[in-house]
C-alpha cells in the first residue's frame, strides 16, 4: 500500500460494506490499508456509484489548482536553494 500511494495520485477505497451505518472497518488489512488510503467510500448500490462516477468532474478544479500550488513551492525551493548557494 505505500508504493501504491507514492506512485498514485490519490488511493480511492470503495467497500460495499461502508453504505452499512453499522459498518466498522475492523478487519486486519483493512486497518492496515487506511492510513494509506486517501477517500474511503461506500459502494454498496447504484446511487452510491453514480456519486463515485460524479467526484471527478466536481474535483477538477481543485486539482488544477492543486497543480498550481506544488508549482508555486517547486518554484520556492528552487529560490531557497539558490539563495542558500550564494552564502
């Protein structure tokens, strides 16, 4: 599960038993598998799926802006190690 969250760009976990209100997630690899896992969602029927399918388009915008900001501190530690060199 770690190399899959350093090499994905979010980890989505649909479990059909999260729609339960009831539902624990207290299996071994479960627990194991959520400290790693970004959004863990129900997929227990078709309207839990259709707002699956509906996330991404709602989330567009914010992982452009996500792409701006990891530029925006790319561009910061280059100056940081630009500075730092001159000393």
């Amino acid at each position: 599960m770690a190399r899959l969250r350093a090499a994905a760009y979010a980890v989505v976990w649909v479990n059909p038993l999260k729609g339960h209100p009831e539902y624990q997630p207290l299996a071994g690899g479960m627990r194991a598998a959520l400290p790693f896992v970004d959004r863990f969602l129900a997929g227990h029927n078709l309207a839990s799926l259709e707002e699956l399918a509906e996330r991404p388009r709602r989330h567009r915008k914010e992982a452009r802006g996500m792409k701006e900001i990891l530029a925006d501190v790319e561009r910061w530690r280059a100056h940081g190690r630009e500075v730092a060199s001159r000393r």
